[in-house]
C-alpha cells in the first residue's frame, strides 16, 4: 500500500510575480518573470584554490545539496556562467587570473566571496597573498569564516539570490554601475 507524501512545513514554495489573474490568464511585466527566472536558474562557478573549496563540495553534494535552488549546474566555463563563487587563497600571481575569469562571463554577472581568505586576506596577511579579491573585481556578497560551514554558504546564496530577484533589467546600464566598473579599470 502506498504511503502518503509527507509534506516539510518549513518548505517554502517560490510565489508567481504580482500581477492580474483572470480565468484562463495572467498578465504581470517581463522584468519580474525574468528576474523570477534569473533567481531560480544561477550557474554558479566556482573558483577554488584552497580548504573554502572542500567545504563548497559538501555545500553542494546530498546533505546541503544546493542544487535545491536551482544551482545545480556548475559552470566551469567563464562564458556559460553567471556567479562566480571565489573560495579560498587568492595568491596575488592569481590575482589577473580571477579577473580575467570575471571579464569573459558576460553581463548580468554576480560574485560571491567565500571565506576569510577570499574576503580579507584571512590569516595570510603577507607580501604574497591578495588582501581581497575586492581589490580587483566587484564582490555582491562576502561570506566570513575560516573555512564558513555549508549553512553559511547557503545563506550568502540566498543573499546573492534576493539581490537578483530585486535588480532591475537596465541596472546593467546605469552610470552608477559603469562607475563601479570603471573604479576597477573594467570598460
Ligand atoms: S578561509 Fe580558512 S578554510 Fe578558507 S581557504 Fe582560507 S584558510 Fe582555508
């Protein structure tokens, strides 16, 4: 005999945008179903040097599975792409390696700083380590700790997820934005 499907209380189902309903219709604007479909369909890619990356696998295989959020395909080609998850030591011989990562994704891009190291420079407060991959490419959200546990991980996804569903499609192109790039000598 069957058994019934047990239903997890804390499961939050993804809400359809604001709009008008009517029988048989639903009229609501692009820039919310796209950024409904931006939010739920992230390819994160990961760029792993260090202990923040092993952490990262157990963020993604069965226990945390973040594949729960719709990241479940991980890019490892720059242009197929549209988070960069930077974990670990970034050595400063590294440091136009990441950027030049970060210039061959295309626009809308988004990145994540995982770990002290990555945030800060962590332990490594030496000639030879980048204190902060924000020194050569924008970071929408750091994650601390050394290394942070997959939770954390979890919870600067969901971070960089509230910043997609509220960016509006022309962000991209406002001065504000190209300022920041600039600030980094990125056209
Ligand atoms: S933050 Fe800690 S765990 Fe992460 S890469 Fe640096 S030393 Fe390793």
């Amino acid at each position: 005999m069957s058994r019934p499907v047990q239903y997890n209380n804390h499961i939050k189902f993804e809400g359809i945008p604001e709009g008008y309903f009517g029988e048989g219709f639903m009229a609501t604007n692009l820039e919310k179903v796209v950024s409904l479909a931006r939010k739920n369909s992230i390819w994160p890619l990961p760029f792993a040097t260090s202990c923040c990356g092993i952490e990262f696998m157990a963020t993604a295989a069965s226990h945390y599975d973040l594949a729960r959020f719709g990241a479940e395909r991980m890019s490892f080609s720059p242009r197929q792409c549209d988070l960069m998850m930077v974990m670990g030591t970034i050595a400063k011989k590294m440091a136009p390696i990441v950027k030049q990562v970060y210039l061959q994704m295309a626009e809308p891009r988004w990145v994540l700083s995982m770990g002290a190291c990555a945030c800060s420079g962590g332990i490594f407060d030496s000639y030879s380590v980048l204190q902060g991959i924000d020194q050569i490419i924008p970071v929408d959200v750091y994650v601390p700790g050394c290394p942070p546990r997959p939770e954390a991980v979890l919870d600067g996804f969901l971070k960089i997820q509230d910043l997609v569903n509220a960016e509006g499609l022309r962000r991209r192109y406002s001065d504000q934005y190209k300022d920041l790039l600039a600030g980094y000598g990125i056209q």
